[in-house]
C-alpha cells in the first residue's frame, strides 16, 4: 500500500527521524510527532492509515496515544514500539487496540515487514466489509425487481422468514429467480456474514453427489487420496440452497433428511459425526407434490424442507413486471459496455409484453442483453431482439393449433428456438435462458414421452 500515510510518534529524537527516514524510503507518506500530546493533534487533524507509537513518552504514553487514536473516524491502524518489553505490555497493547507490538532496538526489515502487513491486512478488511455491504445491497429483499401483486406477495414472506433459520423450499420454473430469493434471504438474515454455498445436485454425477455433500475421508474410495470437507461442512454457520433437490436418488434423500432432522453428518468412509450450524434452503423446478405421489420423493422429507414455502411466479404471470425487468437489464448491460441506450421503442415493449418468455426472467435478460449489443440508436427496436421472441407472435397467430397446451407450447417453443440456431444446444439454451444442462433434460425428458407415447 505504498503512499499510505504514516504517523511516527517517539520522544526519542534519533529512532524518530531513523524511522521516518525508512519509512520515506518504502515509498509512504510520514508525519513525525516529538511526544503522544503532538501524536494525537496531529492525528485529530489528518488522521493516518498507521500510527508507529512508542509506548513510553513523557506527556502521554503509548498506551493513552493508542485509546484516543481508537476514537477517531476513521480509525487508524498503531503499531507499539518500547525498548521494554515485558509480556504484561504486549498484552495491554494488544488488548487495547494495538494491531502489533515491536521490541527497539528494531530492525529495518521488521519493521518495513510489519507496517506492510499491517496495512495490507487494513485493506483486504476494508475490500471485505464493501464486498459483502455491495452483496447485501445486491440482494436485499427491496432489490427484487418487480411491482406485480405476485411479488410483493413474495418480498413479504421472505422479509417474514428471513429472521428464522427455518428451512424454505423455493418451487418455480427455471429462470424465475429461485437463486435470487435464497440470496436474499440469507443477506437478510443474521448468518448474512458466514458462508453462503449453492449446490446444483442436477449437475452432480450421481457418484458423486453424496461426497460432494458430506465430504470424504481419505480411502474412501479409489481417487480419495486427501480428506476433503463437504459442501454442506462447508456452509457451517451460514446458508446451504440445495438447487433442484427433486433430483436426488432416494438413498441421498433418506441421508439429507437425518441431516435436517439431527443436524449432523458423517463424511463417506468416516466414523466422525460432525455437527453443523446450516440453514438449507432447497429450490427446485419440479412439482415436488406429484413426485410424492408417485412415489420418486420422499413424503417425510418433502414435509421437513417446505417449513415455509415460497412459489416464484413465471414471468407470463406476472407481465405487468415486465417493463420494470427490461428498463433493469438495459440499465445495467449499457452500464457495462458503456453505450448511450436509454429505454424501449413502443413496438419493442409490446412484442416483450406478448412474449411467451417460458426461459422467465433469465430469458429476458439474455434478450436484453443481446438487444443492447446489437442496438445501434439510444432507443431498442424490435429488429433488435433475437428472432424467436420477435417471430412468437406471429406464430402464435397462425400454424399453432389455439387448443395447444402449456406443454405442447414449451415443446414446440424449444424446438422452434433449435430450429432458429441450426440446432446448436449451447446457443438455444442461452436465447431460452436456461443453463446447457437444464435444456439437456427437457430434451430427454421429451424423447421418454416420445418414446413412452409410441
């Protein structure tokens, strides 16, 4: 942190000017003060990023000089120095707010090393207190974007459960937001400071999912060549979502739910239980209600996770978000890539209000994105959306049968958006605005119907 400002404060007139003069040398900007009394007025005047202070001076001692500095805004980091050095001093120095304590005579190198430290540990602090006050801002509950009676419905429950450490089951679509509602609630909640770990158990191979969640011991089995925490282990004290929990075998559901229930774990290969502090937050595209009905999700844990239970709406329900959602995008990616498009044409917002949007909130984000890219004028047209939003309505109005159904329309929307990108899965999954391996299932998923059906 070279140009940092420092403060020196010795009585003694030759370890003074010693230090100012190494210090200068390091590339820092030095103040000197003869005695505490001077220390303080001149810290009162400009306060620095760090303070060297002796500890014995004749009018005020270093330890006085440190309690006075410690009520300054802001506070700045004080380094003791005393040539009598007893442990009882270290402790009262550090107890009082000291970030060190060095012993004179000191060496040049000590002392360069500790005020470097000291001032990088200052700023990654400092860096760490914005990150996590910029992901509170993020993701507070007031941030969602929307206005639509649905959503406010949604803000309320999770301002209401927030508070709790009860385990919420987030349902809805892909692309609505489910991420976003565990975010928030865990940056509301007082566990806001502590980990927050997000585990997608549809990208997991089945192999792997139970290590992944309750860590292994080294041997466990072949490629264990190290112990290795879980991911569950990992979100100790803070908030653990578990995205798409309905994909979970039936042996990994019975394990989850003796974790909910007990509030401990046993890593794979280990006889240890490990005791957690973890609120869980399950999130999940599927209808949880009908695969207990069928039988492929357990009952027991069902109840156990939907404590509280948040439902996210689909964007096609809430429409009147729609403009919000978009002005949201186009501000922030025009942000991003620095270009003057201020808002809609009309003709735009109309074919975004008659969109389908079965890829919800992410879908249109992707749009906009793409729309703001592409926009060469401070107004987004129509022609600037990708061809399967702009083409949905005329296609609505004619070749569709009106009796289609919501699935007969996902079915024939995917394939339409695979048609429009030569069937390049990679690209269509990001024009729907769901991940590779979502559309990978849907596509699965649609050839056992297919093949069920035939």
């Amino acid at each position: 942190m070279t140009g940092a400002s420092l403060l020196v404060a010795d009585d003694d007139r030759v370890a003074r000017d010693l230090l100012v003069e190494i210090l200068e040398r390091e590339g820092y900007r030095v103040r000197a003060a003869a005695g505490g009394l001077e220390c303080v007025q001149l810290a009162e005047a400009a306060p620095p990023d760090l303070a060297l202070v002796d500890l014995r001076m004749p009018d005020l001692d270093g330890l006085e000089v440190l309690r006075r500095l410690r009520g300054l805004g802001p506070v700045p980091l004080v380094l003791i120095l005393t040539a009598f050095a007893t442990i009882d001093t270290a402790i009262d120095a550090i107890r009082a707010g000291a970030y060190d304590y060095l012993s004179k005579p000191f060496r040049v190198d000590a002392i360069t090393l500790a005020v470097r430290r000291a001032l990088e540990a200052h700023r990654l602090l400092r860096e760490n207190a914005h990150y996590r006050a910029e992901l509170r801002e993020r993701y507070r509950v007031e941030n969602l974007v929307g206005q639509s009676p649905r959503m406010v419905d949604v803000y309320k429950l999770i301002a209401r459960v927030a508070a709790l450490d009860t385990t919420v089951l987030v349902e809805g679509e892909t692309g609505t937001g489910k991420e976003l509602v565990a975010r928030a609630i865990h940056y509301a909640s007082r566990r806001a400071d502590r980990p927050f770990v997000v585990v997608d158990c549809a990208a997991l191979p089945e192999t792997l999912v139970e290590s992944e969640l309750f860590g292994h011991e080294r041997g466990a089995f072949t490629g264990a060549v190290a112990s290795r925490r879980g991911l569950l282990e990992t979100a100790d004290g803070g908030t653990c979502v578990l995205d798409e929990i309905g994909e979970l075998s039936s042996a990994l559901q019975a394990k989850l739910l003796r974790v909910l229930q007990e509030r401990t774990i046993r890593r794979v290969g280990g006889n240890e239980t490990i005791t957690l502090d973890v609120r869980v937050i399950a999130a999940t595209n599927r209808d949880l209600k009908r695969q207990v009905t069928s039988g492929s999700f357990r009952e027991d844990l069902y109840y156990r996770l939907n404590v509280v239970g948040v439902t996210m709406p689909p964007l096609r329900e809430r429409r009147q978000d729609i403009p919000l959602l978009a002005q949201h995008f186009l501000d922030k990616y025009a942000r991003a890539a620095d270009k003057r498009v201020s808002g809609f044409a009309r003709e735009t917002l109309a074919v975004l209000a008659d969109h389908g949007w079965p890829g919800n909130v992410r879908e249109l984000e992707h749009a906009v994105e793409r729309a703001v890219a592409l926009s060469s004028s401070e107004l987004i047209l129509p022609d600037d959306l990708p061809d399967h939003v702009r083409g949905a309505t005329a296609a609505r109005g004619g070749g569709v049968p009106d009796g289609m159904t919501l699935e007969d329309m996902k079915r024939w929307y995917v394939a339409k958006v695979l048609e429009d990108t030569g069937g390049n899965k990679v690209r269509a999954a990001e024009l729907l605005g769901i991940d590779r391996r979502t559309l990978y299932r849907i596509l699965d998923r649609q050839a056992m119907e297919e093949d069920a059906g035939s």
